[in-house]
C-alpha cells in the first residue's frame, strides 16, 4: 500500500504532469487601517454576525416539535 502511495506521490510532484503553475499573490497591507472603527461599530459587527450565525439554528430548535410533526404526518 505504502509503495502504492508513493507512486501517487511521485505522479502528484512531477513538473512535467502538473502543466503550468500560477503563482498566487495576497494583498497584505503593511500600514495601520485609514478609519479605526470605534467600539460602537464593533458591537454592532460582532451582535449581526452573531445573530447571522446563530439565528437559524435557534429558530430550527425552537420550532424542533414543529418539524418532527410534519415528518410524521407525511409519512402516515
């Protein structure tokens, strides 16, 4: 198996068959931001992305016997 692999290896790392490369560059910006945000919209950042995140799951189980109701009345 271990023999297997290594021919994988191999075929993966040989500059003939991966074709061209492109390089990929990330814009990192060395200076300090133009606007510093302040606390108020960092509050209000951070409470939206909560509640983006967490809101649908909060709703699916708050509304848990809802769904499993409907499950049972379709399969009857």
């Amino acid at each position: 198996m271990s023999g297997l692999l290594r021919g994988i290896a191999r075929i993966r790392n040989a500059p003939v068959l991966r074709g061209s490369t492109v390089t990929q560059r990330a814009n990192i910006a060395t200076r300090p931001a133009k606007d510093k945000f302040g606390p108020a919209e960092t509050i209000i950042g951070l409470t939206v992305f909560s509640f983006t995140i967490l809101g649908p799951s909060g709703w699916v189980l708050a509304n848990l016997e809802n769904y499993k109701k409907k499950g049972t009345a379709e399969s009857e």
